[in-house]
C-alpha cells in the first residue's frame, strides 16, 4: 500500500521528469502519466489528500487529475 507521502514524492518526481517542457506542458504530461500509470484506489487516495509537500508543477497536475475525474463522461 502506498503511503501519502510516497505518492507525493513519485507526482513530484514524475513533474522533475517533464522539467525540460514548460509549466503548464510538465503538469499536463504529468496528468496523463498519473491517469494511464496509477490505479482508480491510488488516485482517489492521492486526491483525498491535504497534498502538502507537492510542487507548484505536481499540484497543478493533481488538479488537472481531479478535474477529469469529475468531467462527465462523454
């Protein structure tokens, strides 16, 4: 099972592996890592979290997570 602060620091490091692109690319491409690589239970673990320790990139991704988890399906 994946500790909180685990998951954290694998969205940061995932975010430092985009850290040639810009802001707003890295966090993207982050967001889609973290939707195709990790599970529904480790996502919605991740997202009930406070998210203390996330970088601006990493935050910014888990927001764009959220935000696709709560879109309506099309």
């Amino acid at each position: 099972m994946e500790t909180i602060d685990r998951l954290i620091y694998m969205t940061n490091q995932i975010a430092r592996n985009f850290g040639t692109r810009s802001d707003a690319e890295a966090a993207d491409a982050t967001a889609k890592h973290i939707v195709r690589s990790w599970t529904p239970r480790v996502i919605e673990k991740m997202l009930k979290s406070d998210r203390t320790g996330l970088t601006s990139v990493g935050a910014e991704a888990i927001r764009q997570v959220e935000a696709t988890k709560s879109a309506p399906a099309a």
